[in-house]
C-alpha cells in the first residue's frame, strides 16, 4: 500500500503551501482530510476528517456547511493519499502542513492538525485490524483443501 504510486512529493508540497483549501483523501479509509486555510479573527484555519464526499458539489456544499462565514472557495485541490498515514509524516508532507497552520497565527491551529492526524492513524488501526480478523472484508482466494 505504501508503493510510489506516482505521487509528485514537490507538487503536493506546493499545494499544500498555496492552495486555499486542500481535500487530503485517503482511499482505504473512505475518509477526507479538509484542510482550509481560510481564517479570520473569529474562526481559525480548519483542519477536519470528514466522509468522502460524492461529487465535487457535495464537496463544496459540505465545506458550505463547516465554514459558513467565509466565501465559497475558487478552487479546492484534492490531492489523492493512497498511502499509510504515517507516511505523510515520513515524507514530510505533514509538516509542511502544521507550518501553513501556523503561519496563521491561531493558537489553536497546531493541535488541530494534530488531533485530525491522530484520528486518522486510529481510523487506519481499525481498518487494518478489520481486514487481518475478516470484519467488512471478503476473501478473494480460499486456501487449498487437504
């Protein structure tokens, strides 16, 4: 699960410098990581695990729905993450991250990224448990009869 799969690291990492708002979605996990940057003096930068969205309106009318003080957004970039969570801190995504969240000057903005990376490494434990006992999974291949 953790093979290249094409990911251009420097292209992400600009992104995740730039855009306004980024949509970190994780496959496996059936999850999205929103990341928007947006802030003003009463509402900090977000960063939330959210569902995956249906289609790109259902994204927008969600980020409607969780930021409803600020514009819609031009552009939102979504940036496929097929790997495990803990690579992004290993490939050094992740910090990129917590300084475009600190670069804001919320207080609160650093220990949100960490509460949603920490809600995603458990979400992945239950999934990875869930697949080794057979829980939402199916076996594909039967082992040979003796």
């Amino acid at each position: 699960m953790d093979g290249s799969y094409g990911m251009d690291l420097d292209e992400i990492i600009q992104n995740i410098q730039t855009a306004e708002v980024i949509c970190l979605h994780f496959p496996l996990l059936r999850k999205t990581l929103i990341l928007d940057t947006r802030s003003d003096v009463e509402d900090p930068p977000l960063a939330k695990v959210v569902p995956m969205a249906k289609s790109v309106e259902d994204r927008f009318r969600s980020l409607r729905r969780l930021r409803p003080r600020f514009p819609q957004p031009e552009k939102v970039t979504i940036i496929p993450w097929p790997k495990y969570v803990d690579s992004l801190v290993r490939l050094g995504v992740w910090e990129k991250v917590v300084q475009r969240f600190a670069d804001t000057g919320h207080a609160d903005s650093i220990r949100s990224c960490e509460r949603a990376l920490e809600q995603l490494r458990s979400l992945e434990r239950k999934e990875i448990a869930a697949a080794i006992t057979g829980k939402q999974y199916h076996t594909i291949w039967e082992s040979p009869k003796e």
